[in-house]
C-alpha cells in the first residue's frame, strides 16, 4: 500500500542521497502497473455483473448446489440436523428399485420391498427377444430416493430421480418389447450407463470407463457445467470403442476392472490422469463385464454365466504399478477355454442381496451370504446380468 507518509520517506531518500532515485522510480513503475492490471480486472468484474453474465454465472452455481442439496435431503428423509434424521429413519420405510436397462434405451423399473426379501425368489420374468444388437440387459438395483444420471456413447448425459421412472409390479411377466424409454435417443447413441449420483456432493471424481478399458477422471467441481450442457465427455479414442461405465469416488477410492474373459485389475483412483489413457489391454475377442468402486472391507464377488462364484478379499486386491496390462485371471485358463465368462461383479458384505437374469428372462433374488457359503448361484441354462444391493 502506497501512503503519503511512505512518498514523504522517498522524496527525502532521494534529496538526501540521489543515486537510489532510479531505484525508487522502478519500485513506484511496478507498483502503478499492478494496479493499473489490478484495475482493468475489476473493471471488466463490473462490466460483467452490469451485463449480467456475471449474475448468471452465479445463479448456475447456487442452482447446482441447491440440486446436490436436494439430493442429499432425500437420501436422508428430507432433514440435514441430526434430530431430523433420527425423527425421518422412525418413520420412513425405504423402498427400493431394481432397473433393467439396455443400450436401446428401455428401462424398466421394478419396486421391490426389502422387507421381503427371501432367498431364491423370483421377482419376474421378462419376455421376448432379451439380447437385442447382441447385447443382453443390465442390471442396478438403487434406493428409490436415488437420482440417475443418464450416459450415452457419445457423452451426453441427462439426469432423472428414480421415481420419476415408470415401474412394474414384482412377481408379473414383463414384456420386455415394450419397456418404456424415459429418454430418448438421439441419432446413433446409445445408452451406456445409469449412474446413482445422489451423494455427487461427497464424491470428489467421475470416472469414466470404456468397454477396452480406458479410463479418465474428471474433478465434481466440473458437474455444475457437466449437467448444464448435458455433456460429460466421450472417454474413449478408439473409433470401436464405447463408454461402458460412469462411476463416482474419492481420491483414495479403489476402483475395480473385470472382463468379459475372466481378468481383474484394481486401480488407485487418486493416481488416474484427467486425459484419456489405457489402463486395462483386455485381448482382441474380450471387453470389459464390471467397473466397480470398493471400499476397504468389501469382498469383490465375480459371477460367471454358469453360475459359478469367484470371491476376492480386499486385502488381496493388489494395486496395478503399471498400466495396459490384462490384469490378474480370476479363474483357470481351462475353465476359459471351456467357455466360462463373467456375467458380472460387485463390491458386497455378507449382508447385502443380490439379482440375477437369467437367459429365460426370469429375474432371481439370492442373498449374499448364500452365494458366498454353496459358491455357486443356481442357474438352469445361463446368466445374462447380476448385480447387487445393499438394505
């Protein structure tokens, strides 16, 4: 800060010893062309809120964080205090929601009761053509609090509360035909991913995952834009590639790859680069099956298509030093070349429940625990998807 008592000191510095005037000129230079820079900034700051871009710039982020509010009230019962959670789990019931979901488009929703749950159970059975372009369905189960956001292979996304989805009644035939298509696509695209972002505010990355394997990570601090342009980004440069998964984590998140064939490789998420980069080779013929985010604990349980159930502790996940490899075999190369393939994987505890299709169309329920103690899952021709859920 320049002060008449600081001008009064140099003008007698330089009176009294002239040779340090340039000196002082210089330092007076400097600090007028700070300030003359540091005036244009705040010029154009005023120009900006007189015109309004400004003004818009912050209602978009008040707007955003007014959404990663709102979804965290309703994952919560609708009250942040500790007295309004306690008071909302006292009354509340949470429901919960299996999707079935294809790169068409089709979702279809089904509301199933988790006080209900028995081992073994059929929840339904979808009927008509289920592997259409060679694709069979998938499978999430969420919390009907949830909010989704929609993926497509071209890095368009859109986001939908899971309510607002059109459901089915358990225990029914479902045409599959005639699945509703929340959103449509557009031109070529199809639908790659559902995503659960709810807790988006508590995340500190997306991750987005290709079927070959490529990997980029893209700060939350992005989602305001991401969601107002609908865009997140393609996540892939191979002209036959495609985004297979969307994930959300922390920084010191594990984030989990299996394939199609039978090969795992568990990555640090706080080392994953913001550029698009190859973090798993799988071979020319294989593709990747699962992209999960594990938490210390969790057991990884890789289901094939035969039923047959492949369990891994966490603590004998090793963290891949180098990338483009194949990663670890999760079962025998005979058991591959007889044909064996993941149906899917998931991150569990020996509480949770989970869901499987099978190539009848039937939709099973199987608690965890079971799987994990027989090691098998009963199947009477193959699996098409399985995924899991926590009550």
């Amino acid at each position: 800060m320049i002060t008449p008592e600081k001008i009064d000191e140099w003008l007698k510095e330089v009176e009294q010893r002239p040779e340090s005037a340039p000196l002082i000129i210089q330092f007076i230079a400097n600090r007028l062309r700070d300030l003359a820079a540091w005036n244009e900034s705040l010029r154009a700051e005023n120009i900006a809120l007189i015109s309004g871009n400004r003004v818009e710039d912050y209602e978009r982020r008040i707007a955003h964080l007014e959404y990663q509010l709102d979804l965290l009230k309703r994952q919560l019962g609708g009250d942040l205090t500790e007295e309004g959670q306690a008071a909302a789990q006292s009354t509340r019931r949470e429901t919960t929601s299996l999707l079935v979901f294809h790169a068409q488009g089709q979702v279809l929703r089904v509301a199933i009761d988790p006080g209900e749950f028995v081992d073994g159970a059929i929840l339904g059975q979808l009927q008509g053509d289920l592997t259409q372009s060679d694709e069979p369905p998938r499978l999430l189960v969420v919390p009907s609090s949830e909010e989704l956001l929609f993926g497509f292979t071209y890095g368009r996304v859109a986001a939908h509360p899971v309510e607002s989805l059109a459901q089915v009644a358990p225990g029914e035939q479902w045409e599959w035909a005639n699945a509703p298509v929340p959103e449509a696509r557009r031109s070529k695209e199809m639908l790659a991913s559902l995503t659960p972002v709810a807790r988006l505010a508590l995340a500190e990355f997306f991750v987005l995952v290709s079927r070959k394997g490529y990997v980029k990570k893209i700060l939350t601090s992005m989602a305001a834009t991401i969601l107002s342009q609908q865009y997140i980004g393609m996540g892939t440069v191979l002209p036959a590639d495609k985004i297979f998964e969307t994930l959300l984590c922390g920084k010191k998140s594990r984030i989990v790859l299996v394939s199609h064939e039978g090969y795992l490789l568990c990555l640090d998420a706080g080392r994953l680069h913001f550029s698009i980069e190859e973090a798993m080779r799988p071979g020319p013929t294989d593709h990747l099956a699962a992209a999960l985010v594990v938490d210390p604990g969790k057991t990884i349980l890789v289901m094939t298509q035969v039923g047959k159930v492949v369990a891994l502790n966490y603590e004998e996940l090793e963290t891949a030093l180098s990338l483009k490899t194949k990663g670890q075999a999760v079962f025998s190369g005979q058991r591959r070349a007889s044909g064996v393939r993941v149906a899917g994987a998931a991150a569990v505890s020996e509480t949770d429940w989970a869901v499987a299709l099978h190539a009848d169309g039937q939709i099973t329920l199987h608690a965890v625990s079971s799987l994990l103690g027989r090691g098998t899952l009963p199947v009477q021709d193959e699996l098409l998807a399985f995924a899991t859920l926590t009550v």
